[in-house]
C-alpha cells in the first residue's frame, strides 16, 4: 500500500515515496523541488513513480501553491489530504491558543520528533529547531504536549531584510566566525549566531520549566549549515516531517488489515 508524503514549504516542496504508510516504511523515491518548479512534477519524477494509494501532506505555502499542486496530483486516481493542526493527533496535545493556527508543518514535524525520541527511550522533554524559510524552536513536555514555540526569521529573510533596509550591505555568503572581520563574515555570523542563540534560549526555559535536559533534534533545508553553531548537541534528523505524516497516516488508517 504505497504512500506519498509531501511537504510544502514557502521554498520548496519536498516528497517521498514510501511502501507503506507507517513508521518504518520504506523509502522507494524522494525528491524536492524549489516551489518555481512544481508546476513540472507531473511530467517529470512523478511520471515515473507507480500510482500511490495513499497521500498526506502539510502545505504553509497557501492555497495558490496548494492548487498547483492538485494538478501535478492529477495524474493519480488519488484524493489529497492535508494535515490541519488540531487539539490532538497521533498522542501529542496541542497547547496553542488556536490550535488550528498553529503551522501544520511544526505540528508534523513534532509528532515525528516525539515518536523518534519515544522510539529511542523513555520520554522526556523535547525541542524541535526547524530550519527552513523560516525558524521555528518548538517545546514539547514529556507528556506529549505541545507547550509553545518560537518563530523567527531564517538566514535568506535576515540577509534579505538588511540588504533592504541599509544602503551598505550588499556583499556575498560569507563564513561563521566568532569575531568576523568582513562585512559579508559579519552578516553570515549574525544570522547563524540569532537563530543559535533563540534556539539555546528555548533550551534553557524548557530546562528550568521541566527540570530535566530535554532532546534536542534539528530538522529542514538548512539545518545542516546551523549544526556546527550550536551551544549543544542536536540531532539532526533529515526528514522529521515525513516521519510525522507516516505516524499520523498510521494513527488514522489503524492496524494493517489482514489480507482474507
Ligand atoms: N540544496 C538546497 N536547496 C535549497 N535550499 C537549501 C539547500 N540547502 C540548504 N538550503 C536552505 O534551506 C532553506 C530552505 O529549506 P526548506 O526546508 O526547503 O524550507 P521550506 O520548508 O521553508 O520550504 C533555504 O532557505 C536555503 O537556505
Ligand atoms: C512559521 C511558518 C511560516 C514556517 O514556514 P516554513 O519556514 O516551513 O516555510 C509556518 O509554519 C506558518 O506559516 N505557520 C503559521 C503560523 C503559526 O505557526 O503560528
Ligand atoms: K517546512
């Protein structure tokens, strides 16, 4: 019973095909495309795939690319799903005020972070940094609660947003140095450090408010580059989103039915 996972982001659209729609499937296709290109999905790595039985996905990109994204689906006798964050799902409780308002993708991606820990040993606090277009630091307790979260901006947004708000900053990636001497070092470092120090600040509040050092897992597109800049270890964990649409997938269809 193929499964097709999708995560939409407002960069990039990530998908991955898997045997079967529960943790542990495995991996038969993956991609990611930059959300210019999916308009060619249909008739580019798609064509090739067998027909999934199943989809589920997390879209933060909005219902324009939303659409755009049912036509490439076209292709296969197939009905969308996408995940609405709600007040609970696959053993996570969600401490938002309007829990529908929280980012689908945050709330994937913690589901899949709380059963990655829980897989691993027994439960305890965990925090979830997620890299991509933007940052988002997310506190799960160790029951399985969503407490709260941080969003800020990621590394392009923050460049972006000084190149346009100076007359003097318009120079290329530099490196992360602890004392930057050039202007693009300085750049590079300051938005690495920000999102570094958010995260570390998250790490402390869950400390004290728990009493115990919780799991640290870092997932999205750029997590690898904010990895060697963190003031403690965090597991990086390619695809948090995927293992939570496996889990949540798993939680709604229930036990494998017995073949007659
Ligand atoms: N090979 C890559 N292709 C695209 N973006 C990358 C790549 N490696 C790292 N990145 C970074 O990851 C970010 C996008 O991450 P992604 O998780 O796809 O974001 P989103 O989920 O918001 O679409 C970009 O801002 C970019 O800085
Ligand atoms: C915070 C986000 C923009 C992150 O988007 P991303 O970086 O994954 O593209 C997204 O989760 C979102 O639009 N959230 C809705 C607001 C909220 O979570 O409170
Ligand atoms: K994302």
């Amino acid at each position: 019973m193929t499964f097709l996972a999708i995560d939409v982001g407002n960069t990039r659209l990530k998908w991955a095909l898997y045997d079967a729609p529960r943790p542990g499937a495995t991996l038969l296709a993956h991609g990611a495309e930059f959300l210019d290109h999916i308009d060619r999905l249909a008739e580019g790595r798609w064509a090739q795939l067998p027909q999934p039985q199943h989809m589920l996905g997390c879209v933060v990109a909005g219902d324009a690319v939303r659409r755009r994204v049912h036509e490439q689906l076209e292709i296969w006798d197939l009905t969308p799903s996408w995940v609405v964050s709600s007040a609970q799902e696959a053993g996570l409780v969600n401490g938002y005020d309007h829990p529908s308002r929280l980012g689908p993708d945050r709330w994937v991606a913690m589901i899949g972070a709380r059963h990655h820990v829980l897989a691993r040993g027994p439960a305890r606090p965990l925090v979830v940094a997620m890299v991509g277009t933007a940052v988002t630091v997310e506190c799960v307790d160790a029951q399985g609660r969503f407490m709260g979260g941080l969003i800020l901006p990621g590394h392009g947004i923050m460049l972006r947003a000084l190149e346009s708000g100076t007359a003097g900053l318009h120079v290329p990636t530099g490196e992360v140095r602890r004392f930057p001497t050039n202007t693009s070092d300085a750049l590079t470092s300051g938005g690495t450090y920000a999102i570094a120090g958010a995260v570390e600040r998250m790490v402390q509040h869950v400390s004290l408010h728990c009493g115990a050092e919780p799991a640290c897992l870092m997932t999205g597109g750029a997590g690898w580059k904010m990895a060697p800049s963190m003031t403690r270890p965090f597991e990086l964990v390619d695809n948090l989103i995927f293992d939570g649409l496996l889990e949540i997938a798993a939680h709604r269809l229930g036990p494998p039915q017995a073949k007659p």
